[in-house]
C-alpha cells in the first residue's frame, strides 16, 4: 500500500501530512506537486474564458442609460454556445468575481432568455 500504483515510476508515497481546519494548507496540494500546477492550470483557463465571456458581452451587449453594457440571456447563450457550451458555469464565475450582475441563482435555456446580464 506504501507504493503508488497510479504512478509511473518507483517512488514510494511519502505519508500524507495531518492537517487540520485552520491550518493554511487544509485541502491544498502539496507545494509543488502536479496537482498543485494542474490545479493553477485549470484556474488559469477558467480565468481566461471568464475574460473572453466579458469581451463577448461588450461585442454583442447595448449600452444602457447607466453607461453598462447589457445583454439578454438568449442571446449570450445563442452567441456563446458556439464557443463554448460551458456558458452558465462561467456566467457564475464571472458573477463571483464582480464582473457581471443578473437576478436569479441559476440561469437555464428557454425559462431564463430574457433576463438581463449586466457587464460591470
């Protein structure tokens, strides 16, 4: 069991470190690791959709009386499902970070085409 058998090569795995909750490292890899670089990797992508969902918005958006740029769910996900069928997970994230404002928890094709996505 000492041995990792996912791993290509032989290295034994060395005894996972006991953390607890208000430790900084709780649910963390270990520096340096491969998931630790997977894990900075994904977040990067992710950041770079989030960046790409924006530009989109301001492309196909109207500009408001308030001087945001605004678009209709309907017509985010027509533009962006092309591109990407992960819209509504990046529309979240994006919402997470500031960068975007709708009402609702949840957006889903059909029921929510006309709610208004505000860049911000």
């Amino acid at each position: 069991q000492r041995k990792n058998p996912f791993s290509s090569d032989d290295r034994h795995v060395s005894k996972p470190a006991h953390t607890h909750r208000g430790d900084p490292t709780y649910g963390r890899p270990p520096e340096g690791s491969r998931t630790e670089q997977r894990g900075k990797d994904a977040h990067s992508h992710v950041g770079k959709e989030v960046e790409e969902l924006c530009l989109i918005i301001r492309r196909t958006g109207k500009v408001g009386e308030d001087g945001h740029v605004s678009v209709t769910f309907g017509q985010l996900f027509e533009t962006y499902v092309t591109i990407s069928n992960k819209v509504v997970g990046i529309l979240l994230r994006a919402r997470k970070h500031g960068l975007v404002h709708f009402e609702g928890e949840m957006l889903w094709q059909g029921k929510d085409d006309d709610v208004v996505i505000t860049l911000l």
